[in-house]
C-alpha cells in the first residue's frame, strides 16, 4: 500500500504508466491566528468551479488548521520541485505568487489572504493521474490495495475510500475461503479481490471524470448540408474524447479469449505464416495476438481506444478484407474527412488534386480547399507524395494483397475519408500540402474534420454504443455515398453526355448504351442480395453483341447471385457441373460443430464429384493433410454450395435465358478492388467462351503494369457472432467460445476458395489473376473517358480483324483464279 508512484508496483511492472488526466492540483495548509474561526462556508468542506477554468477546495484539518487547494488544466504536468520542503524560498515565493494570480477575477480577496498566511513548508504541487487497476500476482501472494493498485485522481476525492474499501474486501474473502481445505486459497483469494475492486474502482475513476467536468465526448454541432441525425467536430476535441474512455480490463481479457477461439475457425491459419509467390504472407497471427495480450497486462494501452486500434493493425497484416477486426460501434461512427480527393497520373507518376470537397468547406465555413483543383502536390507533410500515399497503403489499407490494388483503392476513398473504427487517429490535427506552380512550392495546412453519424451527449452515451449496439461495418459506405451524391461525382447518376444512354438504374446498378456502337454498359456497386431484383431487371433488359461491366469498387456478396449472373451471361455455365467451383475447410473440431448449422438446410452443400447433395456431415470431416505455411493440417474434401439449397437461396438468383441469346463479347473495368463474390465472379468469366478483356483503371505506381484484378477471394466469410451462434447450437459442454463484450466487429474467412482453372491445388486467395490492359487514366469517379477508351480500343481491333480477314479472303480468290485459269489453259487446245 505504497500509494499512487509505488515503487513496488514499479519494480515488479516496470512498463506500466499512469494516466495523466490534465489537471493541476496546487495545494497548502493555513493555520489559524489565536482566536480566529474557521469560515462558515468551508465547515465541513467547500467545492466548486469558478467558471473560469479554475476549480477550488477548502476543507478543515483540525480546530487550528485548514486544507486548501487550486486546481487548473494543463496538457503537460509539472516538473519537481513538486513540495514546499524541497524548494527554495524563492521557488516557494513564485508558487503563492502564480496561485494569487490564477484566482484574480474568479475567486475572493479572503481566499488569496488564505494563500499568502500558508505554511511554505507544506506547499504542494499535484499532477493528477489515475489508472485502471491490473491484476494482482496472486502466484506470488503480493497483493497491492489503495493507489498501489489504482492510483485515484484527488479531484474525484475517492482515493482514500477505495483504500480502506480494498482492506475490508480483501479480509472479507480471505476469512471466506480460509477453512475450505484449498491449498490454494490465498490464490483464490485474491483473484477473487481482483473481480470485486475492478467493477468498484473502475467506476470510480469514471465518476471523477464526471465530476470534474471533463466530459469531453459531447457531440451535437451540426449543418443544414449533414443528415439532421449527424454531427461534426474537429480532431482534437475527438482525441481528449477517445483519450478519455478507460480500459477495461475484463473487456480485454474477453476479447482477447475469443480473438484466441477466433483461430480455430480461421481457413488460412497456416499458409499465412508462409504463403507462396506471388505475395509471401508471412503472419504468425497467434504470435501477434499473444503480443497484444503482453502488453495489456502490461497495462501499456492508455485507453479503450488504443487497445482496439492495436487489435484493428494486426488484422490488417493479413492484407484480407475477409479476415479483420473493427473497433465497437462508437468509434465507427466517426469518419475522419481530408479537404481534397487526389487523383495519381499514371503517365508522369504525379498527384493531382481532383477536386476540393464542398462538403469540407461548407463545414468549416472557409472555401480556401477549392482553390487548388488540378494543382500538383509534391509532398504531404513534407513527405514526397507518392511515397506518402505508398506507406499509407502499406500500413493502413488491407483491401488486396497486391500493392497496386491498395493504393488504388487508398486514392479511391481511403485516404480522404477514413473510419475511425479501422484507421487510427492522426498525431497531428491538421495536414500540410506542398504544391508545385510557376517554379515555386507553397505549403498549405488544413485541419482534420471528424463527421459523426451519430450525436452523443456525453461519455456514457458513447461506452454504450461501444458495448451494446449491434455492431456495422457499413458507416464509411453510408458516408462516401453520401458525399459522392453531395460532389455530384456519380458519373451515372449525373451524366449529361448525348453518348450514352441511361436506360434504367439506381444508386448501386445502372444500365446505359453506348448509342453509336449499341455497347450494352452495366454498372455493379455490389452483389447483395437485397438488390438482386433491380440486378436481374437490368441483365434482363441488357441487349446488343457488345456487354462491359464495371466493377469499380463491388465489394461483393452472396456467392449464389455471382453463379446466377455467370449461369445466364457464359453459355457453358449453363451446365452446373462447369459453372460450381470447390471448396474445402480446415477441419478443426470447433469449425465441424459451427458446419452442422447446414444439416437444418436441405440440399445446400453439393458434392461435386457425384453433382448430389451431401445427405450427412461427412462433406467437412478430415479427408486430406495439407501441409502450408510450415504446419501440417487436416483439410475436408472438396465440396461446393449448391445455390439451389434451402441455405443459398433455393434456386431465387437464376435469371432464366429464355431465347438463349449470349452476348457475343464480353468486357469487364476494374480498380482491383472488385472482391469477395464479385472476386468469384470475375475470376470464373475471365475464362468464359464469350469473354475477351479485363481492363484496369488505377496502377502504374511502378514498372508492375498488370496489377490483380480482384481481391479477397476467400471462400466462405462469416461474422463472428453468428458463428458463435451456430456453433453453440451443437456444443454439448458450455463452450468457451462465445460473443465479444463489445460492438466490435471481427469477420473471419471460414471455407476457402478454388479456381480449378487457375490451380486446383491453392485457393484464390493466394493467387494471382491480373488484368490484361491496363488504361493509362486513374480517374475513378468521371468513368466516360474509361469507357470510351474500352470502346475505341476493342472497335479498332475488331476493324483490324476484318481487315485482317478481307485480306485473307483476297488472297485465297486469287489463287482459286490463278488456278481456275491454269487449269482452263490446260484444256485449250494447242
């Protein structure tokens, strides 16, 4: 019971830290002149805040004496000397000197008379911190109690309090377990301390953040140019914010224990630690997680949000959008917005400003952002540009494996608009770009932005929404909507050029032709279910020889509308046993119970060898050993989903080709981010009958021109909480395995993928299938020039073909004259 700067705790956990809450405590004692009484007002005790920043305490000592104390805020604490004893008369002189001047217009000439009449000796100066209580050594049978164990703050006045509650809790469940012929009990013991004064102190640290008026998660400012339901706020106040809610330790401990459980379900626990070319994963995930695991018994993560954050980085080392852990809700509701979108010119390895965002400066109500459209930028915080945006994809994007494909997807949308739920707080509040005009560099700065879809009053609202909100991942896509509808960047919803056509088509499909060449256009935002009748009314309605597709930016689906769609476009998938791709599972004995939830379905898992529905559970027990990564495993057959089963749709995704008429070519535009559903699909057309080219947009970052074509192949993806479900379904023991203690959202890639026209021995994900012709244009928002640029291409060829075949057909009727007449001259006669 050493105090708050223990130097036991300090010995035996020397990485641990307390939490500077930025206040200043500057204390004294007054004694009382012979015959004088103590002030009403501060019998028993006087607090308050003066409105002014500063805060006051005057509480009596004994019938002699009194205790006073001025409290401010700070960002930094104070340096020693911290005590009147040790200072010299002229430090201690300054000390009363600052404290008179701190009270001047906000506090009375009596409490500065108090000031001045005080005992120098016992000055004191108090940095306020706190921490969250860590768990006690009970192996070692030290226990700490008291600030020792969770160092209290004074301005929430409970430190003492919580001390003497530690001593009577900890007596209390020795006396109890004492006599219960446990070796063990002083272990128990105190492990059973541990649960009792987390929950108690824990709230105690909160309510002095109450208290204190220190709530600074307050967010309600709004505009008429944001949903009346969203706010905005400016980085820093989301920092204090975030800074202030405390970890939990119970929250970790939980969280860690199912990331753990996570494992077991995870299809590429083993060939990420070594995967082949051409991108070498090399992730021991356990490993990493055991490191998470160190450090927050270490207590080295200063709040909730830190240790989120550090969960949120080790998934993205996977470089798998299937694979990846959000942050709770609460801090998914936060979207941090840059003032510009970049544009890279793939022809001079440039950045360009594409366009100055309106919503941007009609929040901050400065248009400084507008005047640099189509400005070149040479730095980014003084870091070349492009070489900015390359360590910015490689640290914070895990939409590909391909690097080309990141930072396609980085000058898409990540990096001028980032979640707060997958992207780490800023160091700095604002950011700096050089510009290169007239042989001059200017450097701009520009502060962060933070949209919040959510208004929250205070803390507690937030810790709520973190705790028991369902959990999403969609916010960023709500918020990127909604701008590129507020920028009018939606090429086919705002399109004015008499050369296309829009036949029909809503915010995620759209069909337009190409009037001169009859070219049918089809737009695919995604393959989610929920818009499969407006997908099927747009192939139904799609006419001509001529079809492409733009997948710019489809995240994907259900796997059963990428089969339908292939079904009805290729003529040879009409044939299921061509069209269904395999797939397989590490059966892991926690991965064959979750794969039970199929047996209440009929039919839903096709046995492709026999094209019959698997009628028993034998589709995913231990069949083969792989070995990957350096680790052998055991693998199930290779099985596939049937779309015409009760789990996938029960036949609802075919659209019939009822006059079996086939678009003669096929076209497709990708970034690369084309994934998940949208992955299977391109990569089973790539190999169709009817299908020609895979253009690219995005690229040319380096001498790689063909980058991949779609990412996150995976196989079978699924939430962890409906996995969790599933499994505890048929758990005959109450499972360990079970739902996280926050809105956090973990996906697991589950079965895995293969193209058997790639590889039948290596699932998707961990090959390669790149574009054929990349376009030299990155403009991923204005796509006529794209289009166009396919048509003239695929046009010229064609005109090439025929000329080509014209010439042949020439060639072939002069011989047949040359003969013909050779053959007349022989049967003249002489």
């Amino acid at each position: 019971a050493d105090g708050m700067h223990s130097s036991v705790r300090r010995y035996m956990f020397p990485d641990m830290r307390l939490n500077f809450h930025k206040h200043i405590l500057l204390t004294g004692i007054t004694p009382l002149n012979v015959g004088e009484q103590l002030p009403d007002q501060i019998c028993p005790s006087l607090f308050g805040t003066t409105g002014q920043g500063v805060g006051v305490f005057l509480a009596p000592i004994d019938e002699k004496s009194f205790f006073w104390s001025l409290s401010y805020h700070s960002e930094q604490p104070r340096s020693p000397p911290l005590i009147g004893s040790a200072m010299n008369k002229d430090e201690q002189e300054n000390l009363i000197n600052e404290i008179v001047a701190r009270s001047m217009n906000c506090l009375s000439d009596e409490f500065r008379s108090f000031v001045k009449r005080c005992d120098r000796q016992r000055l004191l100066i108090i940095n306020c911190y706190d921490k969250f209580p860590h768990q006690n050594p009970s192996e070692k049978h030290i226990i700490f109690i008291g600030d020792a164990l969770h160092p209290m703050s004074p301005m929430g006045g409970n430190g003492a309090n919580m001390a003497l509650r530690d001593g009577v809790d900890f007596v209390e469940v020795l006396i109890k377990n004492y006599g219960t012929n446990n070796g063990n009990f002083i272990e128990q013991s105190i492990e059973e301390f541990d649960r009792c004064h987390t929950k108690r102190s824990v709230n105690a640290i909160k309510i002095r953040s109450i208290a204190t008026n220190a709530d600074h998660c307050i967010f309600n400012s709004t505009t008429h140019n944001l949903p009346s339901t969203w706010s905005f706020s400016t980085i820093d106040q989301v920092k204090l914010c975030f800074a202030n809610i405390p970890v939990n330790n119970l929250t970790i401990n939980e969280t860690m224990k199912q990331l753990f459980n996570s494992l077991e379900f995870y299809s590429f626990l083993s060939i990420i630690r070594q995967s082949n070319q051409p991108y070498f994963t090399n992730v021991n995930l356990q490993n990493e997680l055991l490191t998470i695991l160190h450090q927050s018994n270490m207590n080295m993560y200063k709040n909730d949000y830190d240790f989120h954050m550090s969960i949120v980085t080790c998934f993205k080392k996977l470089k798998d959008f299937h694979t990846k852990y959000f942050a709770p809700n609460g801090y998914s509701k936060f979207e941090l917005l840059l003032p510009f979108i970049l544009e890279f010119l793939p022809s001079t390895k440039e950045i360009k400003i594409k366009l100055g965002i309106h919503l941007y400066s009609s929040i901050i109500e400065n248009k400084l952002n507008m005047n640099y459209t189509d400005k070149i930028i040479t730095k980014i915080d003084g870091i070349d540009a492009l070489e900015y945006m390359n360590y910015f994809a490689e640290q914070y994007t895990f939409m590909s494996k391909d690097k080309n494909v990141r930072l396609n997807s980085v000058f898409r949308k990540e990096f001028w608009l980032r979640n707060l739920g997958q992207y780490p707080l800023p160091l700095k509040n604002n950011i700096t770009f050089t510009f290169f005009e007239q042989n001059n560099e200017t450097t701009v700065t520009f502060p962060y932005l933070i949209i919040i879809t959510k208004k929250f009053d205070n803390q507690i609202s937030l810790e709520n929404e973190n705790r028991f909100s369902s959990n999403s991942s969609s916010e960023t896509e709500n918020v990127f909507n909604y701008i590129i509808d507020f920028e009018k960047l939606n090429w086919y919803k705002n399109n004015h050029n008499n050369n296309f056509e829009l036949i029909m088509g809503n915010n995620d499909s759209y069909y337009y032709i190409h009037k001169s060449t009859q070219t049918a256009i089809i737009k695919l935002e995604s393959f989610n279910e929920e818009n499969f009748e407006d997908i099927k009314k747009i192939f139904l309605a799609a006419k001509g020889n001529t079809l492409i597709l733009d997948l710019i930016g489809n995240h994907g689906g259900h796997s059963c509308l990428a089969y339908g769609l292939l079904n009805y476009l290729v003529p040879e998938y009409s044939s299921l046993h061509l069209l269904y791709e395999p797939m397989d599972g590490r059966t892991t004995k926690a991965l064959r119970l979750f794969s039970k939830i199929f047996s209440f379905y009929l039919n839903s898992i096709l046995n492709i060898q026999t094209n019959s529905s698997f009628t028993n559970m034998s589709w995913i027990e231990p069949a083969f050993n792989y070995t990957r990564g350096n680790s052998t495993d055991e693998y199930s057959m290779r099985w596939s989903i049937n779309c015409d089963g009760e789990a996938f749709g029960m036949g609802k995704f075919w659209i019939k080709n009822n006059d079996t008429k086939y678009f003669q070519s096929i076209y497709v535009l990708t970034d690369g981010t084309c994934g998940s559903a949208c992955s299977l699909f391109l990569s089973k057309l790539k190999f169709a009958s009817n299908f020609k080219t895979i253009y690219g947009i995005g690229g040319g970052y380096n001498d790689n021109d063909l980058f991949e074509s779609s990412s996150y192949a995976g196989g079978g993806a699924f939430q962890w909480n409906d996995i969790v479900t599933y499994h505890n379904q048929f758990s005959t023991n109450d499972s360990l395995i079970n739902h996280l203690p926050t809105s956090a959202h973990l996906n697991l890639n589950v079965y895995e993928i293969y193209i058997n026209a790639l590889s039948s021995d290596y699932p998707r994900e961990f090959l390669k299938q790149p574009i054929d012709k990349r376009l030299l244009i990155a403009d991923y928002f204005n796509i006529q020039q794209s289009l166009e640029m396919i048509i003239d291409d695929y046009t010229r060829s064609n005109s090439q073909t025929l000329t080509v075949n014209s010439s042949f057909k020439m060639i072939i009727f002069n011989v047949f004259l040359r003969i013909l007449f050779m053959k007349f001259s022989d049967s003249m006669p002489c």
